[in-house]
C-alpha cells in the first residue's frame, strides 16, 4: 500500500468484526513503533501488549467499558517514563561505542546534559534550580528553557511515545486492520494494572482489530488547513 493511501486510509475505528488479529501483525507494528523519531534518542516509552484475559477484562473497565475496547483483538497501552532514562543512556552509549570511541560533543551530551536535564528530586527543587539557571543564561543568548519541571519532562517524554503510537497505527493500516487511540481511561486503574510507577505516564491506549463495516462513524472531516498551516 502506498504511504499516502496509509494515511488516507487510518481511521479510527469504533466497532471491530470477531476475527482475530494475528500476533505477528502486532510484533510488526510495535517493531515500527519503536523506530519512531524521539528526545535524544532516550526511548523512554514503554508498550504493554494486554494479553491475558484478566487484564484484558480489567483495561477494558478501565477503559470506562468503550465498544471500540471492548470488541478489540488486541489492546497496547502507550506509556512514558522519566525514570529510565540512566538505564536508556548507558546502552544507547554501549551500542554506540562499538562503532568507534565516544568522545567531544556526543560525551558532553549524554554524561552532562543528559543528567541535567532528566535528574528531578521528589520536591521539585531541582527543577525550580534548572528553571532558574536555563532562564538566567537565555536572557543574554539562545538556550533551551526546557525541560526543567518533572511536568516538562513528562511533556518531552509524552511527545516521544506520541511520535511511536503514530508509527504503530499506520503500521497497523498498512497491514489492513484498524486502530484506535484512546484518552479516555481511568489512568490510575490502568497504572495498577500493569504495575506501574508514579513517574510513568499512560499516553494512550490503543485498541486494534479487523474494521466492522459500520466501523468508522461517516467521513472524516478536518479544518480550513489556511487556519492552521501558516508560511512565515
């Protein structure tokens, strides 16, 4: 299929057939997922593949019951972290040194800035002390103001796994199936289902399987794009 007709084609789907999705639809999927652009390179996202039928039961709930969770072949849920950025770093540095030695810039980068910039304190004090030092030098030349909050953090983190959730969903219609992300979901049920930390983030779940024919609620419908693409 070409690239366009990809993007032409990905809907939303809201109601799905019985038939079931391959695993290895999804194995391609997430694989494309994970090839996505992101901050520095840190992947810090995670993909919960929902296989079993408790959790699955469980996130369907948590999903405030929505037809398009409950009739799914396969739920992913999305998340991002700002705790395993030091794990992240150290391999990312491993696969790259066998390629030649890290050195200049690239080491500043990832031993210094890197550091500086994920390295939070439960009370916030680090990120009111980077948010101070960030703004303090732009004042006399261009420097990034951000992230220094843990919530700017989660923001460039959140951005990252976004980027991946697209590539998952348009490898998912390019295999001829269909998808659709969900925001709507209690995230704390979610969170205690799959166990997770107070610094993850579930960015969305995405529901997966075969299109139903009245699957796709009418035509899509978009904006004048001369309100919102601007040439400067």
């Amino acid at each position: 299929m070409d690239f366009f007709d990809v993007i032409n084609n990905r809907r939303s789907v809201r109601r799905y057939t019985e038939t079931k999705v391959p695993d290895e639809i999804i194995r391609k999927a997430l694989d494309a997922a994970l090839k996505a652009p992101n901050s520095s390179n840190m992947q810090a996202w995670e993909f919960y593949w929902v296989k079993s039928a408790e959790n699955k039961s469980a996130l369907v709930d948590a999903c405030l019951f929505q037809g398009t969770a409950r009739q799914a072949s396969q739920l992913i849920v999305v998340v991002s972290r700002i705790d395993t950025w030091k794990r992240n770093r150290n391999l990312l540095i491993q696969q790259m040194q066998k390629d030649a030695p890290i050195n200049g810039q690239i080491k500043d980068y990832y031993y210094k800035i890197i550091p500086f910039l994920y390295t939070q304190d439960p009370f916030g004090i680090l990120g009111t002390l980077k948010y101070l030092i960030l703004n303090t030098v732009g004042l006399f030349r261009p420097i990034f103001r951000r992230p220094a909050h843990r919530s700017d953090l989660f923001e460039v983190v959140t951005k990252s796994a976004a980027l991946a959730c697209e590539n998952f969903m348009l490898a998912i219609a390019a295999q001829g199936f269909g998808s659709c992300p969900m925001e709507g979901f209690d995230e704390h049920r979610v969170k205690k289902i799959l166990k997770l930390n107070y610094q993850s983030r579930v960015v969305m779940v995405i529901s997966v399987g075969e299109t139903a024919p009245d699957g796709i609620f009418g035509p899509q419908y978009r904006i004048d794009p001369k309100l919102v693409v601007h040439e400067v």
